[in-house]
C-alpha cells in the first residue's frame, strides 16, 4: 500500500475536558437508570488503560524508523458510555443499544478517534405464529495493523447492517424468509478490503423437534457493489460489482442439560462482474460447543472456515481455519477466571500476478487470560493479558505482540 502522510492534527479539547463531555450524557441519565438487567433502561461507564508492545504488528525484522514510526509500543486509554434501553408493547418488543467509544493514543495522538455505535431492534409479532425482527446497526473501529500497512494514517472502518426477519410458524415447521443490506467503508483507501455494499434475499424452512434441537436449510441470493469505483480498475483488475450466493444447513442441538452444541456447513460462491479472475467459491461453516460442566466451570469450544474477499496481486481472497478454547472458572462469590486460545490459519488464494508473496500462508496463536471481580453489583474490575504470535511463510509478515489491560466498568 502507497504510504499517505500524516493527517494535520485539528484542534481539540484538553483531554480532561473531553472526557467529561463525553461522560455528561450518561451523568444526566444515571439518576433515571438502574442496575438491574431487566430494567428498561442501563446506564454502562467504563475507563480502560492498555499498553501494547507491537501496535502495528510489526515483524522482528523491521525496524520502526525505517517506516516513519518512533517506537513500536504504545498506551491507549479508551473511555465508554454505553446506555441500553428495551420496552415491550403487547406482543412487540423495542431494543436501543448505543455507545461512545473514546480511544485516546498516547504517541500517536493521529489515531485518536471516537466510535458511536448502535443497534436498533423491533422484534415484530402480528401474531405468536408469525413474527421477526428488523434491526438497523453500526460498529466503528480502527483498521487492524495486521493486514493495513499504512502506518501514518488513521483509517477508521464503519461497518452498518440493516435486515429483517419474518417466521411463520405452522406446527413444528418455519417458514423463514429475510433480506439485509451490509456496508462497509474505510475513511482511507484500502484496496485489499475495498468499501462495498451487499444486498442479500434469503429463504429457508427450520424443523424443531420436541428435544429442542432445531434443523434449518437456507438459500441466501446477493448482489454487491464497490460504490467508490464508478469503473472497474483494469490494472489491478479491480472489478465495481459482483454477485454473492450461499447456500447452507444449520443445527441447534441442547444434547444434554449443560450442554448445546450449534453447526453450520455451506458452500459460498461470489462471481464479479468484468474479472472471472477474482472469483472464489467453497465450503464454510461452524462448529460450536457450550458445555456447563458444573456450577463453577464452563467451556466453550469451537471451529469456524471463513472465506472473505482480500484483493491484491498475490491473493483474491483468503481461507481462515480457526479453532478456539475458551474455559471459565468461577472461582468465588465475585471472582471469574476466563482463558482463552485461539489457532488460527489464514490461506491467501488466487493471485492473478507473480509476487513475492505468491502462495502466502499464515498462523496466528492467540492467548489471553482475564481475571474479573465484582466487589459490589454495580462494579466491575477486570486484568487481562494476552499475547499473539503470527507466522507465516512469506518474509516481513510474522510478528509478536503482548498487551495488558485494566478495566473499571460501573452498572446504573
């Protein structure tokens, strides 16, 4: 990726100062909120203070200065207001989540931003038998240094769902229908991971069984386009549009009293408009295990295949093979213990140009252990620590990175 200097900084409010601007809402509300979960409305603060030893997840065999950076390390402060408000309405029910995220850099102050974030529900019921949900969301974040190279630059991705659901129930059987709108934009360019839109239709038909288990076979039917690019880029061979299909079954089984296990197997297809090189098809899915081992300990297990577009002259896409591990431990009355390991294989598939990079595979180790105590039911405090280690076959993409946190979270 071409390098872009830094952004001037614009002027802004003492850190102090912004900072109370942004808890003031949640302040003027905090006297009308309670910390109950079933309340209409919750009122969440939280403050956490990070250091990260590898922000731009940079390999041991680059130096920072020869990319323009001063250091490798870094210190973030990241200030919430979050307020969650639900209303049932006979047989409909309204939900609004929504927060700000303040992310404060300490060395490089030009990758401070704030993230609002929403989700609006309507869970829809004309009837017991026939009812669904239609739902408006959105998440901000920072690009992750793993695949963005563009040190210097602040690029922010806003990603916004909107979809509805509608079941009709007749018996043991559901009819399942649904359409959705996905988008996706980067404030920078980001060629790999381009800004596009997806319009999806879908229809399908669910059993469930006296056990609870639920079997369901879906079709989904999309259409996407890169809305930035009015024509399609011959040199890259950058298409503007394409069609996505997905065809997949689907299995919700609670085997035991403690344990539920949930499944997904399909096969995904997307096919552009002007380059049949970029095209990709395969097999997706999930497998996922819930497992209450006792009234102290939980583990969840899983493993996910993902194929996801990521355009460049070595790759079309990628195929992530990811299995996960996380056990709970509750060890007393306000004390929870979580663990967490991920192993994950990232193939980058279908160049279109001989490069270096030809034939890149990558494995990413992820370990994190978090230690949780509520001293009153109001107050959460959370340590956590994890490390990250990629490696992979192509030279200048592996690197390591450990990251602590300290977190105070207050309920109302």
């Amino acid at each position: 990726m071409q390098k872009k200097p830094a952004p001037p900084r614009s002027a802004s409010l003492p850190s102090r100062r912004r900072h109370g601007l942004l808890l003031l809402p949640a302040l003027l509300l905090a006297g009308t909120a309670g910390a109950d979960a079933f309340d209409t409305l919750n009122l969440t603060l939280s403050d956490t203070v990070m250091h990260d030893n590898n922000l731009f997840r940079l390999s041991s065999s680059v130096d920072p200065a020869a990319v323009g950076l001063k250091q490798k390390s870094e210190n973030i402060n990241v200030s919430t207001v979050a307020l969650k408000l639900a209303k049932n309405v006979s047989l409909q029910r309204f939900e609004l989540e929504g927060s700000l995220v303040d992310y404060r850099y300490q060395t490089f102050d030009y990758l401070s931003y704030t993230a609002s974030n929403y989700t609006a529900a309507w869970n829809w019921s004309l009837t017991p038998r026939f009812h669904g949900r239609l739902s408006d969301s959105r998440t901000q974040s920072l690009n992750s240094f793993a695949d963005y190279t563009g040190y210097n630059n602040r690029n922010l991705r806003t990603d916004g769902v909107k979809r509805f659901d509608g079941i009709f129930e007749f018996g043991p059987w559901h009819l399942l229908a649904g359409a959705a709108e996905s988008k996706r934009t980067n404030s920078q360019t980001f060629l790999a991971d381009g800004d596009n839109t997806l319009t999806t239709v879908e229809g399908g038909l669910r059993r469930v069984f006296s056990s609870g288990a639920a079997l369901s076979a879906l079709s989904r039917r999309g259409s996407g386009d890169y809305f930035k690019r009015e024509q399609p880029i011959a040199s890259g061979l950058y298409d503007n549009g394409f069609e996505q299909n997905e065809k997949e079954l689907r299995l919700d089984w609670p085997f035991t009293g403690k344990s539920r296990l949930s499944a997904r197997v399909g096969r995904l297809e997307r096919q552009h408009d002007h380059y049949a090189e970029r095209d990709y098809a395969g097999t997706v899915g999930n497998v996922s295990l819930d497992w209450n081992i006792s009234g102290k300990t939980q583990l969840s297990a899983g493993f996910t295949r993902e194929l996801a577009s990521f355009q460049t002259l070595y790759s079309s896409y990628s195929q992530t093979d990811r299995l996960l591990v996380a056990p709970q431990w509750k060890i007393g009355a306000k004390t929870n213990l979580r663990l967490r390991y991920e192993y994950s294989r990232r193939d980058y598939l279908g160049a279109i140009a001989a490069t270096p990079a030809n034939g890149r595979n990558d494995t990413l180790r992820q370990a994190s252990i978090a230690l949780e105590w509520t001293p009153i039911k109001s107050v959460l405090l959370v340590a956590s620590l994890q490390g990250d280690k990629r490696a992979s076959n192509v030279s200048g993409f592996d690197y390591n990175s450990t990251s602590a946190n300290l977190t105070a979270q207050f309920s109302f």
